[in-house]
C-alpha cells in the first residue's frame, strides 16, 4: 500500500502511518510532491523503498491496517490474469478504496 497511500505532514512524507517521522520510513519533506522536479525524486525514492523494504521483517511486530489489501495487491502482482476482472464501478466487491 506504500506504493498507494503515503502520509504526508509538516515533518515530511512518509511511506506508512506506523512509520511517520521514522528516517527508514521518509520518501521525502513536506515539498516531497510540490512540484514536477520534486515529485519524480520522491517517485524514485517510493519505487527503491519498495524494493528495499521488507515487511516480514520491519513490520513483524506490527499489525497492520493494510494487511488484507496488501496481500490482495500480492495476489494480483502474482496472478496478473485477475487484473482483468475489476471493476471500476463503485458496487465493487470488495471496495477497492479501503
Ligand atoms: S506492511 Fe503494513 S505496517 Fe508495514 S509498511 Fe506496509 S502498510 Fe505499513
């Protein structure tokens, strides 16, 4: 979901609410997407923490908010034939925003 949502406030942008004004979790400051120059450093920083980051270990003593949507987000990453059946009306099952 880090690739999705991310949080942003006054100390930066980070890439989960667990982990806001931690250093391993900044993708950028408060300016992270204040403008084209500065969006596409913090689109390089998102794409290598989502390489790097490894949640088995950094979130193990977490619980997750996202945990069932990130393991959907896997299930499609492995199984890309699923990718052709979503939906983009608003009565999809499950809701694809939360
Ligand atoms: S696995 Fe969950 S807690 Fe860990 S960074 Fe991703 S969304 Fe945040």
């Amino acid at each position: 979901m880090q690739f999705f949502r991310q949080v942003l406030s006054p100390l930066g942008l980070f890439n989960c609410p667990v982990y806001r004004n931690q250093d391993h979790g900044r993708l950028g400051d408060m300016n992270a997407a204040a403008d084209e120059l500065a969006y596409d450093a913090t689109r390089g920083k998102t794409a290598q923490l989502i390489r790097d980051f490894n949640a088995t270990t950094s979130c193990e003593k977490v619980t997750c908010l996202y945990n069932d949507v990130n393991w959907w987000v896997e299930g499609l990453i492995e199984n890309p034939a699923e990718l052709k059946h979503l939906r983009t009306d608003t009565s999809a099952d499950p809701d694809y925003f939360l």
